[in-house]
C-alpha cells in the first residue's frame, strides 16, 4: 500500500512515533500463525513485511553486550542449560527476547525502510509495553493469542516440534518445558496487551486463517 506524502513539520514530525505511522503491528504468542496472516495480508494489501523471527540472526550478531545481557548470558549457555535443567518460569523471565532486548534494533530496521509504503511487522518480539509508546493510531496494532492446543496443533503441523527439544539430552523434558514457557509468556502478552487497553485476537482450533486473516485486517483497517 503506498501512502500519499505525508506534510512535514510538527512538534512530533521527527520522533520515531511520527516516523513509524506506516507501520502496522502484529505480535503474540508463538505458534498463533503471526507469520502467515502478515505474509497474506502484505500479498493482499501491498504491504512490505517485516519478521522479526528472520532478523533474529543478524540481531544475535549486531548486539552490544552491555545492552543484552540476558542474550549474552543464553549465547554462552548449553542446549541442556537453555532447555532442561531450569524451570520453564525462569525460562520466561530470562529469555532475552521476552525481555525486550534487541527491540532497539527493531527499531532500527523499521527507520531504515522507505515511508512510503506500509509495512506489517510481525513477530512475539513486538511486546505491548513496547510497541504502544510508539503507536501514531491506536489501530494499527493487534496481538494474537493461540490457545495451548492451537499452538501444539500449529507445531506439530510445521514439523518443527522436536527441532530444539532433540539437540538435548533430555527431549521429552525440554519439550514440556517450551510448551510450558511458551504458555506463560502468551498468557502474559494477553495480560500486558488488556491492561494497557490493547487489542488482543484470541486463536483457537478450528479457526480457518482467512477467518483469522480477515479479523485482523479489520482491526488494521484494511
């Protein structure tokens, strides 16, 4: 979608609120099909799309350790240290990602990329308490909230439930202990997003993904 010129000027004109109006926010928990409904609506709208899943890697090498210590720590750390030997409530209150570390680089991405044409940035890394300070419209944001059940199905389906669990010595316990982390990190997302008076869809079998895709471009208002 390519956005007519926007008239400079204003106290707010230079700030990366003003500077981020073309963009549209979908975040959530993981599993919640985030990455598909922005994939369709980009197609269907002309929208650019931007995931943060995919710019994990280039941010895992753009960090500054000082700004990151939590990635710092996880990087150092063995797949049974990550994955088996810590409860998965410690796994959500130190996972780096979940603590908003490397958002500043988010940031950095979304400034970097032409203003005329909106973009659906996409990703759980988009925290409430994060993106609402930087909302220019109230509805250009949403996150998504897959039941437990949703998530295992969308899992399973992908092929990829076992990737990580596999690489431990212990799979079947790292597996309950994702589920779990992941469980508690998107009942938090939902709190965060309804306190703050943000938009939340929630996501639960058999929800078809035009169903899910269509709520969504109403709340952007596609």
């Amino acid at each position: 979608m390519t956005r007519p010129m926007q008239r400079e000027g204003g106290p707010d004109s230079g700030s990366p609120r003003s500077r981020l109006r073309h963009v549209y926010w979908l975040g959530g928990g993981s599993g919640a099909g985030k990455s598909t409904i922005a994939r369709r609506l980009a197609a269907k709208h002309g929208l650019r799309l931007y995931s943060t899943d995919e710019a994990m890697a280039d941010h895992s090498g753009r960090y500054r350790p000082e700004d990151c210590p939590f990635l710092a720590t996880f990087k150092k750390m063995s797949m049974d240290e990550r994955w088996v030997d810590r409860s998965p409530q410690t796994m959500v209150e130190t996972f780096h990602w979940f603590r908003g570390e490397g958002f500043d680089l988010i940031i950095e991405d979304l400034l970097k990329l032409p203003p005329d044409q909106d973009v659906i940035a996409e990703g759980f890394r988009l925290l409430p308490r994060l993106v609402k300070p930087l909302l220019h419209d109230p509805s250009h944001c949403v996150w998504l909230i897959p039941t437990p059940e949703f998530r295992l199905a969308a899992f399973e389906s992908r092929g990829t439930i076992w990737s990580i669990p596999n690489k431990t010595s212990n799979p079947k316990r790292a597996l309950s202990n994702l589920l779990e982390r992941d469980r508690l990190f998107t009942a938090y997302v939902r709190d965060v997003a309804e306190q703050a008076g943000l938009p939340v869809i929630n996501v639960d079998r058999p929800m078809a993904e035009s169903v899910l895709e269509n709520l969504v471009a109403s709340q952007f208002g596609l």
